[in-house]
C-alpha cells in the first residue's frame, strides 16, 4: 500500500473560528506535542495568545531562551526579527515559527541592507568607517543588518543592555553608527553623558546622511533616523498632566518613547525592566506607563490586588499593530500542522547571512 504524505492545513479552515474555539484547539494541539514545541511570547502579545506562552520576556531574555531550549520547534509569538534571532540562535535542526508572516516590524523596516551599505560607503569619503565606526544595531532590524555588524566589527543591542553595549562600541572605536531607532541610541549616549551636540541624525534619504564632513568628524554618535511609530504617540504633555494630577505617581517609559518624554519619565528601561520595577514598588503606588497598550493593561489587572494604579500614557489607544497579527486563530492553525508532520511558516536565514549575525549576536550575549 503506497502511503499518503498528509497534506498542509490550510489556514481558511481557522480564519473564522471563534477565539474561544481556538483555544480548545491550541491546548489540544499543545498536550499532543509536549516538549517538542516550546512557545515563546513577547510582552505585547495579546492576552489571548500570552497566556499559552511556555516562557515570556522582553527581547533579550527572548533570544537567550531560544538559544538554550532544545524543544524542536520554537514557535515565536512575536515579531519577524524575534523569530529570526532565535533561528539563528538554535541549534541545527531545530525549527523556529512565526505564526503569521505578516508580524513584521515597521521600525526594523525604517533601514535595510541597501541603505546602510550605501551609508557606509558614504562616511567612507569622510573616513575609514572600519576603523573609527562600530556600527551598532537595535535587535529590532532584519537579519542581514545584524550580519552587516558581525562583518564590520559591530554588534546587536536591545533595549535592556543598549548602555553596556555603547560601552564595549567605544573601547574599539571612537565612534557609532547607531541604527534604527535613534531614540534608543540617543537616550543611551544621553546617559553616558555625550552632549546632545555630537549625536546627530543620520537620514538615510539624503546625501552624506544630510551632514557636512565637519559634522560627521566631530560626531560622537549617528542616529538612523528611525522610530517606532508606537511609542512616538507619547508626549511630554502627557507626562506633565498626569503629574499634575498625580503628585506622587511614578513615570516609567521605554527607550523607544522620545528623549523629552524619558527625560520627564523617573525610569526608563526594556518591557522586563517596566514589569520588574512596578512589582518590586509598594502597595498603593501610582504609575504611568509609555510602552505598548497589551502589556499596560495586563500589568494594570496583575497589580490591581496589591492596591496598585496602573495607567497607559496615550489617551488614544495605541497598540503594535504587528504584533497583534500572532492571534489566536494563526496559533491555532500552526500547532495542528506540527501535530500532523506539517511545518508552516518556518523561519530560516541563509546559512551565511546567519553566521555573520551570529558573530554579532554572539558579541553581545557576551557583552551583556
Ligand atoms: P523589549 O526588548 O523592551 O521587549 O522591546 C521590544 C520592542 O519591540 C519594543 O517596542
Ligand atoms: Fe516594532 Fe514598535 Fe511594534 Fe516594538 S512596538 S515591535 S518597535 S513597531
């Protein structure tokens, strides 16, 4: 008898169940795997697919995870560069899954490989980059960006060790390409007491990045005119009038939010850090938060009990619109093919292209 390959579910078939449908289906999916999927989740997930996450965290601790579990499959409920850190992290064989391959990121889009080739080739007419310039790249960005840093003697940041990594950048050479999100690496020089003056914009669009030769020489930072469109809905002004009303409430925000809203912000730090510090608070404090809507409300409702006030900086609803795209009928949809031999939406980075990342990677990771 010849046997019959199962063939690919396809995902119309979940499109319209209900969320409550799909959980059913997800734990089902889930005890028939057992260890041989693991599901990792970012803080901004929705509740929905959050809760069915074996480990969570922020995307540093996220990529140490996917480089220390062996489960076969790592289905990533987060973005297309989390499920590309963590392919390149693993070890051979294992498989990583972006549940739905429209997750993307619209800062990491704001530079690509092309650009930052181009820019380097620019400051080149300036300088030797390779011997004065680490470049340095947000984890936020496609994998070839991390391999272009593996390549030029740089390294990958995230939120949580930008500081360090700004650090290690400076003993090797006098200055940085920072690139894409120019708050984080403003905010990061900020504390590392580099005059505003010498972090200047790099805009990709215009010729030598819109700078003069003299500007580029006396520069100690160039910021990628890059932004996550999220976090810049946050204003001063919100700060200034929940502070008005809340005299003793604490302002926390994430490095991504502009420079005058974290210089109004009595802390700022990755989504791990803004979980970590309202936990360790007192009962009764006040807080408000500058980072994703899904994480705020989550922490609102986990710290109600203690007496704790929780509240989103925006009056506008913002959510990552991206990472809202991993739901529950996407989550669904890949756990029943891996259940049935089937991998879909796998995640892979060419072989080489990978190796380079993984130097910068692998840079950090020591680093931090
Ligand atoms: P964290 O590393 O702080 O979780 O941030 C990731 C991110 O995309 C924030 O917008
Ligand atoms: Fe990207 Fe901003 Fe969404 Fe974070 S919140 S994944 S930086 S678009």
């Amino acid at each position: 008898m010849i046997e019959m390959e199962a063939a690919t579910i396809t995902f119309d078939r979940f499109k319209p169940l209900a969320d409550e449908a799909c959980e059913e289906r997800i734990l089902a999916a889930r005890a028939k795997l057992g260890k041989q999927a693991m599901i990792l989740g970012h803080h901004y997930q929705r509740v929905d697919v959050y809760k069915h996450a074996d480990l969570t965290g922020d995307s540093l601790k996220l990529s140490k995870l996917a480089a220390q579990t062996d489960a076969q499959y790592i289905v990533f409920c987060g973005v297309h560069f989390m499920a590309e850190v963590a392919d390149i992290l693993s070890k051979p064989g294992q498989v990583s899954i972006l549940p739905d391959l429209n997750a993307g990121c619209s800062m990491a889009d704001m530079a690509n490989l092309a650009k930052v080739e181009r820019a380097w080739r620019e400051l080149a007419t300036v300088l030797d980059p390779d011997q004065h310039v680490t470049p340095v790249t947000y984890i936020n960005s496609a994998a070839d960006l991390k391999a272009f840093c593996g390549e030029h003697g740089g390294i990958v940041c995230t939120s949580s060790n930008a500081r360090a990594i700004l650090e290690w950048s400076f003993k090797r050479r006098g200055k940085v390409l920072f690139f894409p999100d120019q708050h984080l690496g403003r905010w990061t020089g900020y504390l590392m007491d580099i005059p505003l003056a010498e972090m200047l914009v790099w805009d990709p669009d215009e010729e030598l990045g819109g700078l003069t030769p003299q500007q580029i020489k006396m520069a100690k930072i160039l910021l990628w005119k890059g932004h996550c469109s999220v976090h810049q809905m946050f204003q001063p002004q919100h700060v200034l009038r929940w502070r008005e009303q809340n005299p003793s409430g604490m302002v926390i925000s994430h490095p991504e939010c502009r420079f005058d809203v974290c210089k109004l912000s009595d802390y700022v730090g990755s989504t791990d850090f803004i979980i970590r510090t309202i936990a360790a608070s007192p009962p009764g404090t006040r807080w408000l938060v500058g980072t994703e809507l899904n994480l705020v409300n989550r922490i609102a409702e986990q710290f109600k009990p203690q007496g704790k006030v929780v509240q989103f900086m925006a009056p506008t609803v913002c959510m990552c619109s991206t990472m809202a795209r991993i739901d529950p009928q996407h989550l669904a949809w890949t756990l029943e093919n891996l259940v049935a031999g089937k991998v879909v939406n796998q995640i892979k980075v060419p072989a080489h292209e990978a190796e380079l990342a993984r130097i910068a990677l692998d840079r950090m990771l020591a680093v931090s």
